[in-house]
C-alpha cells in the first residue's frame, strides 16, 4: 500500500494552462511626461536662464487601423504646466494694458522672473510599434499634433520688489504644435514644436511683436 501511494504521487496528470491571447488588443496609455521648455524667435536682447519645465499628465485612447494592430491612431487628453524664466519683466500699466521690458542684470537685481501657462491639452497622434498581442515591451514612434487651450496664466517678478499678475489677456489662448515620441517600453524621448506663438498680437516690445514659439524637449512615460 505504501509503494502504490508512493508511485500514485508521480502519476497526477498534469496540467497546462495556457494564456488567453486578445486578438483584438490596444494600447489605451496614461501619459506622463517632463520637458525642458525653450523659446525661439526671440527679441535680440531676451535671453532664458535657468530651467523651465514642464509637465504633462493625461490619458489616450488607442484605435488600431490594421490587421496586426501595430498600427493606429491616438486621441487624448490631458493637462500641463509649462514655465519659462527668462529676463523679459510683464507689468500692468495704469490704463490696463501690459508692458514687456527686457531687464538689465547690471541695473536690476532680481533672483526670478517668469511667467506660467496651464493648459487642458487634447493630443491626437499616428502610432506604429513593434508591438504583439504578447509583447508588451516594444519599440514605438508616435508623432502627431497637440493643441492647448490655455487655462489660466500668470508671471512672477522678485527683486527689490515683489510683482505678481494673474490671467494677462495678451497670452494666446489656443496653442498647438507639432509633436514626436520615440523609445522603447516605458521610457520615450519627446519633442514639441509650437506652430503658433506664446503671446497674441496685442503684446510689443520696443513696438515690435512678441513672436515667440515654444519648444519643450524631454521624456514622456506611456503606462497602461
């Protein structure tokens, strides 16, 4: 009896499991993401100093166009703040409207000056990868366009003194660019150019427009 008991124990049919296989997967992704904020077709004389970052939260919807699902278009939407330290000052002046003087270091002691945008922000991208329906760890190059609406804004000076100002209506209110993300798995390159400027045509400096367009250079984390 102790012998049958013995070999029975080696004699259990085994079992195979086999993974469920979706045919019909996507790729719905949070996204995460840090940039390195620059301005382009500055005035001659402003300058950035320092670090303007950036931040992006939000979340896409994945929708395959072909067979092997490697494929697809990408609707989201999302938040983001973006900060810009340079050494253009933005003051309110007694009539209501808002001046830009550009800040001279060897006349004006200051330890910050910039200005903030925060923005609702709707990506919408074409997306291939190497993905499968089993592999989640893959190449990818998403690319596409992003617009923004811009929220709420506001600048800040400290210096001698302190100035403050909230909602300054010559920011652009929609902005938009061009946009790639590149890598592998979580971790991804991403670059944004602007195609229309920061501020709106009402803003002048020495009598000349504020052209200015923003490019954000840095990291985006697709998590599902």
């Amino acid at each position: 009896m102790c012998l049958f008991s013995f070999l029975s124990s080696f004699s259990q049919e085994e079992i195979l499991v086999e993974q469920e296989v979706d045919s019909l997967y996507k790729e719905d992704q949070f996204y995460l993401g840090v940039t390195y904020n620059l301005l382009v077709n500055r005035p001659e004389d402003v300058s950035q100093s320092g670090f303007s970052s950036g931040f992006h939260l939000g979340y896409i919807k994945d929708m395959p166009i072909n067979l092997k699902r490697n494929i697809a278009i990408g609707v989201g939407l999302g938040i983001s703040s973006n900060s810009y330290n340079q050494n253009m000052l933005i003051d309110k002046i007694s009539d209501g409207t808002y001046s830009y003087t550009v800040l001279d270091d060897s006349e004006t002691s200051y330890t910050k000056n910039k200005f903030t945008t925060y923005m609702i922000e709707a990506p919408i991208e074409f997306r291939w990868r190497t993905s499968t329906p089993t592999e989640y760890k893959f190449w990818r190059i998403y690319t596409g366009f992003k617009f923004g609406y811009v929220l709420f804004n506001s600048s800040k000076f400290n210096g001698d003194t302190t100035i403050k100002h909230r909602n300054i209506s010559d920011f652009n209110k929609m902005q938009y660019g061009f946009t790639i993300s590149a890598g592998y798995n979580t971790w991804n390159i991403h670059f944004y150019y602007a195609l229309n400027s920061v501020f709106s045509k009402d803003a002048q400096l020495d009598s000349a427009g504020l052209d200015m367009h923003a490019i954000k250079i840095g990291l985006m984390l697709y998590l599902l």
